[in-house]
C-alpha cells in the first residue's frame, strides 16, 4: 500500500493505526521517502500526540524537521491542501 500512495493520511484510530504511523515518519525521517505525512486531527484527537511531537523535539530527542514532516489538520477540507502544500515543499 506504501508504494502506491503519493501521500499519507492518519485518520482517528487505535494502536495499529499510531504504530503506522511512527513507522512512516521514521522512515521520513531516515531519508526513505518523501511523501506528506497528514494527520486527520478531528475534534482533537491526535492533539494529545501532536504535544508528544513538540514535546520530543524541545527535550532534545528529535530534530524540529519531525514537526516539519507531520502537519495535523483538523477538517476533512485542509487535508489536500496540506499534502498539496508537502509535496511543494518535498520539490524544493
């Protein structure tokens, strides 16, 4: 599924759906790929995972290119902008 997406799309979910997603943002961040990461953040769902993020990096435990990679919207109608707005920024 990986290899035919041109983006990836966290909606509200479980542990399958967190470890997913940490799992593409490794690989982000290990240089594998370059596709926008979205976080469908509905009625502030993944907000409690968004502080974890900033968290990580003002510890020191991650680069601030981690908040770069994840961009958490919180409507439906932000998400292709948003990826739209990654892949610009993936070119450059």
């Amino acid at each position: 599924m990986f290899e035919e997406s041109d983006a990836i799309l966290t909606l509200p979910g479980g542990i399958g759906t967190l470890e997913e997603l940490i799992e593409v943002l490794s690989w982000a961040r290990l240089a594998l790929h370059r596709k926008p990461i979205i976080v469908l953040n509905l009625n502030g769902f993944w907000t409690p995972l968004q502080q974890l993020f900033e968290h990580v990096v003002s510890q020191g435990f991650a680069d601030k290119e981690l908040l770069n990679d994840t961009v958490f919207v919180s409507s439906v109608e932000e998400v292709f902008p948003a990826a739209e707005q990654q892949l610009l920024r993936a070119k450059a």
